[in-house]
C-alpha cells in the first residue's frame, strides 16, 4: 500500500538567501507518514477577527472515500487542510495537528477560551 513519508521543515538561519543555513526544525506533524499526505502549499489566512496564520494544505492519498464507503485508489485524491501552529517561544516547535474539523476563522480554539 501507499503511505507518505514523514514531513521536514527547514528555516533559514542566514541573513540572505544567497547564504540561507538551512536549520532543520524536524517533522511538525509528529506523523511517519505525516497524515498520509503530501505538501502541496502554505497559504496565509487573515481572519474576520484575529491573527493571520498558516495553512497547510496537502494530497490525502489514502483517506478519500469512494461512492460505495471504501477508501483510495490514487485517483480519487483528496485534500488536507490543516492551521499550523508557530509557539510564541521561539525555542518551541512548530505543529501541525490532526483534525476531522476545525473552525477557520478559530484554528485554535482561541475564541473558546475566552468563554
């Protein structure tokens, strides 16, 4: 069977591009397969109320339900949208979480924390 391989995300140290020393800041998924996904892009969203943040958008090459309630082939691809999270400490991790459903305008629940 298919499955997808473990995410890697790299910044850049440098003060230029021409120079970048990539740091390689691990796998923010936590996932060996990283969700079974593949990357496709990184969107910037700006919400009615709060913060802009980072979308990951990806390939779901296994969990795409087919008319009869089965999953797969390849073909029948579909999509992974999840928020990233960046920690306020920069010694922290980025993560990118598993969700069956997140509210885009609240990625991170901050709205039900201030109930």
């Amino acid at each position: 069977p298919v499955k997808g391989n473990p995410l890697m995300l790299f910044r850049a140290a440098g003060a230029t591009l021409d120079d970048p020393q990539w740091v390689n800041m691990g796998n923010p998924t936590g996932s060996d397969t990283s969700f079974n996904s593949q990357p496709t892009y990184v969107v910037e969203y700006t919400p009615a109320k709060g913060n802009p943040y980072f979308v990951y958008m990806a390939d779901d090459w296994i969990h795409c339900p087919n008319s009869d309630g089965s999953e797969g082939p390849l073909i029948n691809a579909c999509y992974i949208w999840l928020p990233i999270e960046f920690p306020s400490d920069p010694s922290g991790s980025v993560k990118i979480s598993p969700r069956t459903s997140w509210d885009l305008d609240d990625p991170f629940g901050e709205a039900l924390a201030l109930v």
